[in-house]
C-alpha cells in the first residue's frame, strides 16, 4: 500500500555524475575527504563514465584540475586545457548518449583561486570576468559540451554566455545556471578535489545563507538571460530554496548535493552512525520531494547501478 500511494520516485535519469578530471595525471589519484570519489586521469574518466552511462544516469558534469594556473585562468579557454580536452574526449566516446556538461567557471584555473579575474586591488572584477567566462563558454561549446554549467555568480554571466554562444552558432548549446548558489562551508571537500588555491571566500559574489528572498530574484534575471535550466545549491541545507524556486521557475529545477554533504554521510556511515545506502536514497528523494526536476551528485553512478540491477532487498522500500 505505501507503493501504491508513493508521491515520489528516483529514477536514474534524473540524476547527474559530477566527476574530476587532472591534467597530466597517470593514475588516478583519491579525495581523502571524499573516500570513492577520484581525480580522474584522462582514461578512467571515460571508463567511469562509460559505465555511469550505461547504468542510466542523465548526465555528467565536468571540472579540470589543471597543472598550471595563472591570473585570467587561461586554461579555461584554451582547447588543449585539461577540461576542454576531456569534453571533447567524452563528446567522441559518448556521442549523444547522455547529456556532458561543463562547469564554467574560473576558479579551477586561477591561481588566486577566484571564480573572476581580480582588478589592481584584489577584487574580482565583474565584467572583465564576463570576457573571459565568453570566451571559456566558446571553448566549451567547440569542445562538445551540449549543457554548460555557469557557477560564478556574476552579473549578467547568462546573458554574457549566451550572446557569445549564439552570435558563433552554437544555438543548440544549452545553460544549465547556478542561480541560487550559497557562499558555503559545504563547498570545503571541493577545495581539496580541485587543488583550489583560493585564499579567503566568496562572499563578494555568492549568496548569503541568511537570505532567501535574492535566490528569487535571481532566477527571475537568470530566466530573463536565458537559462534554460536553473539549480539551487548546496542541496540538503537549501530545501527551503529549492522549493520556492521550484514553484517560481518557468524552467527545470535541479539541485547539487554538494562534497561537504557527501562527505558528511561517508563519514557518518564509516563509524556506523547511519544506514549509508538507506540515508543516500532517502536525500536524493527529499530533492525530488521539494521539487527538484535533476540532482547532481556523487552518488549518481552508484545509485543508478542499485536501480540497474533491481533495488537490494534493504532498499526496496524505494522502489
Ligand atoms: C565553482 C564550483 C564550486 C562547486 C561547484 N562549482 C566551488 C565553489 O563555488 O566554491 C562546489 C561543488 C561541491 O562542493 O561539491 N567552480
């Protein structure tokens, strides 16, 4: 009976594999704060992503980790860039099997560590960074990304990608905007999975987690710009925002369980605190139930594989 009267389902479709990939890397190296998580080398991200393909998840998301950075981030726009290289290899192996994003966004390639590029006295700079997020978007979109995921928080950054990506004819390419992106704590294991440098924070341009009203206006100007899906992010502290945002959007919703959370449950389940399977799927289906349309998350292959070969007797309750 609680089957048949279930509001909710996950399917694997709906969720999206973010992965890391580093340049110049010969095996694959781990993120000790997120135990099964990698930094990919160039053939295990498409192994890896081969098989998250084939177990059914939606999508995949990429970040770079590249081996040298400097002020502009020139590795984002540059076709050799490690990022670039792996859209493009992923493009090649997949074809149109599942949907390859892209981060776009410069902090994996500043050596300061910031989403923008830094006027004379160390602030990021708005609209310089809309250049550069142009010109990355471009690189992106030749590489083969079909969906490209702005996660700086700039004024006007959807606008900015668009223009760029329409005026050289990439009209099919499709944005999938952070809109509601928090300046948050959870964000720490990312730090150690992309080698950030960033010294500080990111408060001049993400959300202030007081405030829930601004993830409104944000989507209405990131809807205004052109996104063609929105997300709100971190996932699980941000319900509320998600669910305000879900009911608001003329557009997709999706929502990123981001590394902190990740971490969090992993180590949690480590001292067996928790039942990890069960709290794994019982957070993908509470973005579902406060209206989220995608979940990023590093649990997308896994779970799609529990799916894939018939839920384990544990987690039949999910079915
Ligand atoms: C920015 C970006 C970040 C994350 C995704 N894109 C880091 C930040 O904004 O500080 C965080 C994802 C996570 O913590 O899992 N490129």
């Amino acid at each position: 009976m609680r089957s048949l009267v279930r509001e909710q389902a996950l399917r694997p479709a709906d969720l999206v594999l973010p992965m890391f990939v580093r340049e110049g890397a010969s095996e694959n190296r781990p993120i000790s704060s997120m135990p099964g998580v990698v930094q990919h080398t160039m053939d295990s991200l498409v192994r890896a992503a081969t098989e998250a393909v084939e177990r059914g998840v939606g999508g995949l998301m990429l970040f770079g980790v590249p081996e040298h950075k400097d002020a502009l981030g020139s590795g984002a726009s540059d076709p050799e860039g490690v990022l670039n290289q792996a859209l493009a290899r992923l493009r090649f192996e997949l074809g149109d099997s599942t949907v390859i994003m892209a981060d776009l966004c410069l902090d994996e390639f500043t050596d300061h560590g910031h989403c923008g590029v830094l006027d004379e006295r160390g602030r990021v700079d708005n609209d310089s960074t809309l250049i550069r997020y142009r010109e990355m978007a471009l690189a992106q979109a030749e590489a083969g990304a079909h969906l490209l995921g702005p996660s700086g928080m700039m004024d006007g950054q959807i606008a900015a990608v668009r223009d760029a990506l329409d005026a050289e004819g990439h009209l099919d390419v499709a944005l999938y905007a952070y809109t509601a992106k928090y300046a948050s704590a959870f964000y720490g294991p990312f730090r150690e999975a992309v080698g950030s440098s960033l010294q500080g924070d990111r408060r001049t341009y993400q959300q202030d987690p007081a405030n829930g009203r601004e993830a409104l206006r944000e989507l209405e100007l990131d809807v205004a710009e052109g996104a063609d899906l929105v997300m709100v992010k971190p996932g699980l502290p941000y319900l509320d925002v998600l669910r305000d945002v879900a009911e608001a959007s003329p557009v997709p919703v999706g929502a990123y369980q981001v590394s902190g959370e990740y971490a969090m449950v992993e180590a949690a389940a480590a001292n067996g605190w928790v039942d990890r399977d069960r709290v794994i799927l019982e957070s993908l289906l509470a973005f579902r139930r406060a209206g989220a349309s995608t979940v990023l998350t590093y649990y997308a292959s896994e779970v799609a594989g529990w799916f894939a070969g018939g839920l384990p007797d544990h987690l039949r309750e999910f079915l």
